[in-house]
C-alpha cells in the first residue's frame, strides 16, 4: 500500500493542486477505496479499462468520499483522475459540449457515483480560452464554483433515467435539467455551460475596442 501511495505521490508532486497531498493521506484514501469495493477485483489491460470495470472503481472511490467527510475532497479527485484517466479519444470533444475538470461518465451506473459525489458539495468547473492572432497570444482559465443540493436517491435516479448525464463532463447539463440539482453558482455560469462568456467578452474588449461595443 505505501508503494502506491508513494507512486501516487510522485505523480502529485507535478501539480500545483496536489503537490502538498501527504504520503500518509494518500495511503487513506487508497485504504479506503479498496475497502468500498463490492468485487474482488476489477481488470484493466493495454486498451484501458473496461466499461463495468470503470463503473466498480468510480463507485467505491464514491463511496470512500462519502463514508470519509473529514477528509480533504479534492485529494479523492485527485486519485480518480489517476487510476480513472481520461480517454485519449475524449479529447477531441465537439463543438458546445462540456469540458470541466472532469470527463463524461461511461454508463449510468457511473453517472449516479459521480452525481451522488458531487452532492451537497462545492466543485470548481475549470475553462482555458485562447485568443490568438499573428501579432499576439491571449491565455486565461476561468473557475466557476458551482455547489450542488442535497440529492436524495430519488433524485439520482430521476435524473440519470432522463439520459442528459450523457457525453456531459461532470455528469451534468446546468442549462437543462440539470439546473435543478444545484443550489448555487459562484462565477460565470456559461463558463459551466461550456463557454467562459464574460472572460471572452473582455478579451475581446480590451484587444478590439469598441468592435463589440465596449471599451
């Protein structure tokens, strides 16, 4: 378990949101996932992992965040996108579909696990936009927190019956039915959308002003 917990540290220490997660804490969290789980154990080859595979380990990673309140959130977040990476393929996501600091989920069963994670909690949807011309580069991120209502199961399981969680990053369309499941938004709420719209227009202000009608 230390072996993989230092892996992981090694892996954390490159990024800024992670660098200071302990060996200590991320041995927790692996302890605690492992014990969520409701196989014996799941598989994973050369092509990446299978669909019902992906679905057990997001369940118990689920899980785990759940049963462990006291723990820091983001370092569940963290070990997910480590031993869940995205698809290569899902990177070229088309045009006006989602892209938060998540990936869309692979069926329903991993759809509510993500939903029910995200519950009564606060998460940072996380944009880059870039502008750039011959002459010069613009580059921003744009950070939206958006803080989910209490879900009860009910609700999880209204919600991914009417099949909008699919192809979404986060499980989730806010500009659909998905608004029902959040409380409150801090920040730009096209950013959630899919489009960080008020740092575009000040972009877009400032280096052609009075083109769009400010400045």
């Amino acid at each position: 378990m230390q072996r993989k917990a230092s892996f992981r540290k090694r892996i954390g220490e490159n990024n800024r949101r992670s660098r200071d997660f302990t060996l200590d804490s991320l041995a927790d969290v692996i302890t605690e996932t492992v014990a969520c789980f409701p196989v014996y154990r799941t598989y994973v080859d050369e092509g990446g992992w299978q669909v019902a595979d992906r679905a057990v380990v997001a369940r118990a990673i689920a899980r785990a965040r759940r049963r462990n309140p006291a723990m820091e959130s983001s370092i569940f977040d963290f070990f997910r996108e480590v031993v869940l990476p995205r698809d290569p393929r899902e990177e070229a996501v088309p045009p006006g579909h989602e892209r938060r600091d998540g990936y869309p989920p692979a069926d329903e069963t991993e759809a509510e696990a993500m939903l029910e994670a995200l519950a009564g909690r606060t998460h940072d949807v996380v944009s880059g936009l870039c502008l750039r011309t011959r002459a010069w580069e613009e580059l921003h991120e744009e950070v939206t927190h958006v803080t989910f209502r209490t879900l009860t199961p009910r609700d999880l399981a209204h919600y991914v019956a009417a099949g909008e969680w699919e192809g979404r990053a986060g499980g989730y369309a806010i500009q659909g039915l998905g608004a029902g499941l959040v409380e409150r938004v801090e920040g730009d709420f096209l950013n959630v959308v899919g489009l960080p719209g008020s740092l575009l227009v000040r972009l877009l202000a400032t280096r052609f002003a009075g083109v769009y009608g400010f400045g």
